[in-house]
C-alpha cells in the first residue's frame, strides 16, 4: 500500500484577475477551488496514473470536511485525523498576477493528535510506500520526519521525501529511498547557486553518500538530473511546451518517479516518467493526467 502524509492540507482558491489593482475592489475572470498539500498532490497523480494510495495527515472545520469529501470523490482513500478545533487552511492563488499567493495559517495540532498519527504510521508493513512532502506547521515538533523516520526504519517500508534544507538534512541518516530538492532547495543546503546540470552532480553526490540512496534533482526549464543508488547519473533537459501551473511540478515528478519504479524497477524509465509527469502538471491548469504524461514521455529521450 501506498501511503501520503500532509500536515498541513489545504484548499487552494484559485483566481484569474484581468488588470489587478491595488487598493481597488478587483473581480475574477476565473476562478476554481481544488484540494492542496504536496502529499495530496502525490497521491492525485499517482491516482491518474492508476495507482491507489492512502492520504495521512489533520483537517479540521468545514474546509477539512470539504478536502476528504474531494479526495473521496475522486478515489483516494481518507486517513486523515479529525482536529476538534480550527479549520483547514484556504490558500488564495492569483493565477496571472506574477504567481501572487496568499497561504493560510492552519489549525493548531495537539500531542495527542500528532501520536494518533504515529500510531497510524506504526501499522505500515513490510513492502508499503511511504512519502514524507513539505514543511511543518509551527505548532508540530520539527524533528516529526526523523521520528516517523526512526520509527519505522526496520520494517522494510520505502520512504520518498520531498522537503527543504533542514527537514531534509536531518533524515539522511535514516537512508530514505528517494529525496528529490530542487537546484535551489540543494544549493541552500551548501550554501552555493546552482544553475546548471552538472553543477548539481556533485551536490547531490554528498547528499547521497550521508544516507540517500536516490537523489533526484528538479531544475525547472534546466530539467532534472538523477543520481542513483546504482551508480548511474541520469539528466536530461526540459521537454519544451508553454507553462501554465507550475503549482505541483515538483509533486508530481516525485509521483511519476515512484509509479515508473513500481512498473519496471528501472532508474532511467522512472527518471524519464519523473519527467514527464513534471511536465505534465506544469504544461495543465491542474495536476497530470495519465495521457498527458504518455504524450510527453514519447518526447524524452
């Protein structure tokens, strides 16, 4: 079984508004309202290439109860922990206004609730799948990761994480399967701008060499670069098409990675599915489709 966790889950407003002002009352061209939080995001990809997942993390208040009635609807199986107080956060997105986004705070998560959701990770098994995507909320001990991380390290439970600098950093130790930064995330970590393919080789190289087995690096219109725990370095450039949501990229090539692995075990169909499933939210209003991801991976070579 495949499973996600989002600790902070979100409902993303997004709005098209022609000439925005400042200061004036402004109205939507367009305007839509879709589940957000990376770990969603993973599991909807990984649900339109056919591959079904468990969704972990909090919600609360209406908007809570709106995120498992979506995620329901279209398939995804509800492991959410119900917060008695708050609400899930509404995140206001303005499509055309250079990538302008309001983020929500959250609710607050208690002990108890943060330990029903350990007690959940605990009854993983052996073969599971497990992805660990974006930041904390401030109300959770920062250490969350290394501890689900530490918990479940015997078990023989594959673990993605898709996290920055420190979150990341701390559970190399633990040997996660896959950690995929982005050229920026990665060049924070060493303090280094990093532009280029090959620049990132020898980063992701000691990332790798501290406890990561696959290092899969994203790169936006530079592509991506791979370096994998067989001794390969895969890269390769950007497949061309215009962008429109660059909102799940990310998420999405880590979905498509890991539903490329699952098919054929192969570090390059995998890093070329990663891809093309990147691409695929990127060059969409929403998250990739099976059939968009099909028509770009004819494109990579």
């Amino acid at each position: 079984m495949i499973y996600t966790v989002t600790f902070n889950p979100a409902l993303d407003y997004t709005i098209a508004v022609d000439n925005f002002q400042f200061g004036m009352t402004n109205r939507t061209s367009e305007e839509e309202i879709l589940v957000g939080g990376k770990g969603i995001n993973v599991s909807v990809v990984l649900r339109n290439l056919g591959f079904e997942s468990t969704a972990l993390g909090f919600v609360a208040g209406f908007t809570g109860d709106e995120v498992i009635k979506h995620l329901e609807e279209i398939g995804i199986r509800n492991g959410f922990i119900k917060l008695s107080e708050g609400f899930t956060r509404i995140n206001i997105k303005i499509r055309n206004v250079e990538g302008t986004e309001i983020n929500g705070m959250g609710p607050v998560i208690q002990k108890e609730s943060v330990e029903l959701l350990m007690n959940r990770l605990r009854m993983l098994q052996e073969g599971d799948i497990l992805f660990l995507s974006g930041s904390i909320p401030p109300t959770i001990d920062s250490g969350i990761y290394q501890s689900i991380m530490a918990m479940l390290k015997d078990k023989g439970i594959t673990i993605v994480v898709d996290a920055a600098k420190d979150l990341l950093v701390k559970v190399l130790e633990y040997k996660p399967f896959l950690i995929k930064p982005n050229n920026h995330e990665l060049g924070e970590i060493f303090d280094v701008k990093l532009t280029k393919r090959e620049e990132v080789v020898p980063y992701a190289k000691r990332l790798q060499q501290v406890g990561a087995r696959n290092v899969l690096v994203s790169m936006a219109g530079e592509g991506a670069v791979l370096v994998a725990e067989n001794g390969n370095i895969y890269e390769a450039a950007a497949p061309k098409g215009e962008l429109i949501n660059g909102v799940g990229a990310g998420d999405s090539m880590v979905a498509g990675f890991m539903a490329g692995w699952l098919n054929n075990n192969d570090y390059l169909g995998a890093f070329r599915m990663g891809i093309a499933t990147g691409s695929a939210s990127a060059f969409s209003k929403g998250l990739a489709t099976k059939e968009k991801v099909y028509e770009i991976l004819k494109t990579i070579l």
